[in-house]
C-alpha cells in the first residue's frame, strides 16, 4: 500500500486547521491538525475524525472507546496506555510511532499502515483487521488472541512474543518479516504463509504444539 511520508503532500493538506475546542464525547472533527498536544487523560468515546493530520501527539491514558479515524496520517505519535475499544481506523497511516498497553480490543482496522513503529502490549483480542499492514516495526507481546485477520503481512518487522490463540485466518502472511516469536495460537495459524527459514526457526515450537518428540538416537 502506498504510504504518504510528507504532511504537506496530503491531499487534505491545505485545508488542516487547528482543533480549536476540546475533545469530547460524540465529537465529529473533520480536517484538522493536532500538533505537539499532549492528552492526558482525555475522553473522546465516539468522536469522529476524518481527512486529519496529528504530529507529535501523546496520548496518555484517557478513553477513546468507538472512536472512528477515517483517512487520518499520524506521525511521531505516541500511546500511552488507554482504551480504544472497538475503535475503527479506516485509510490510516501511522509512522514513527510508539504504542505501549493499549486496550483496542474488538476494534476494526482497514486499509491501515503501520511504518517504523514501536508497539508493546497491545490488545487486539477480537479485532478485525484487514487490509493492514505492520512495516519495520517491531511488535513485543502483541495480543491477536480471537482476533479476524484478512489480508494482514508483517514486512521487515519483528514479532516477538505475540499470541494469536483462537485466531479466524483468512489471509495471513508472515513472509518478510525479520523476527517470528509467536508464544501461544500456533495452532490457530491454519492458512498463514511463513517461509521456509521461518519454518526452520520454528519447528522446535511447532513440535512442541503438535506433540512431536524429536530424539536423535
């Protein structure tokens, strides 16, 4: 998927305007930038953003359950902790960014780019996600677990730890990615892509799952 790198190269780019009121419940913000803000502790349920920019946000805490991102480019963005359930990104990218212990379980994610990120802790148990794709980013103890993955690839990242039990795969793909520590739902992973030197890389956590013991005399 192509991947805007540049603010000013947006096609939105000359309409941004600063978000002149605070966040809220239910609200519905269209073409505006946030830039260098730090939210500690905001709410934001149910707000709306479309064809907006954030730069050098920090999310701290705070509650942004069924919030909606709709042809949004975040850049040098950082989450701390917070709920996002249910949240919906749709046509988002996310580049240079750091996510650490957020809670976005059953949210929907299309059309999504994640570039050169840095993600820790993140829950994803019953998410959606289709279309989205992690690149050069390194993924720790990510939590996929009941998770629907459609057309989902991992270019030059690194998972480690990630759990994927109970996983619905209908389009998998871990080709290209740098590091695969999958520590729980191998058995989920029917239908997922790997290549061979992952396979190689893997196979004593394969045995161990499908109750192969391996001796060599």
């Amino acid at each position: 998927m192509p991947v805007i790198h540049d603010l000013s190269s947006l096609p939105y780019a000359e309409y941004l305007r600063p978000l002149d009121e605070e966040l809220s419940h239910d609200g519905d913000h269209s073409e505006i930038h946030l830039d260098a803000v730090e939210l500690d502790g905001a709410t934001a349920a149910g707000s709306r953003f479309s064809e907006s920019a954030m730069t050098a946000v920090t999310f701290t805490g705070g509650t942004y359950d069924k919030v909606r991102l709709d042809d949004v480019w975040l850049s040098r963005c950082r989450w701390i902790g917070g709920t996002w359930g249910e949240a919906q990104l749709l046509d988002t990218t996310v580049l240079d960014s750091a996510i650490a212990g957020v809670q976005a379980y059953g949210s929907q994610w299309r059309r999504v780019v994640v570039q050169g990120s840095k993600i820790d802790s993140l829950n994803l148990r019953g998410a959606r996600l289709q279309d989205v794709e992690f690149r050069d980013c390194d993924l720790s103890e990510v939590d996929f677990g009941g998770a629907t993955l459609i057309n989902v690839t991992f270019p030059g990242s690194a998972l480690r730890r990630a759990r994927f039990d109970k996983v619905t795969v209908k389009k998998l793909d871990f080709r290209g990615a740098r590091e695969l520590d999958v520590a729980q739902g191998w058995d989920a992973l029917r239908g997922a892509v790997i290549s061979s030197g992952q396979l190689a890389e893997a196979a004593p956590a394969l045995a161990q799952v499908l109750g192969i013991v391996v001796k060599d005399r």
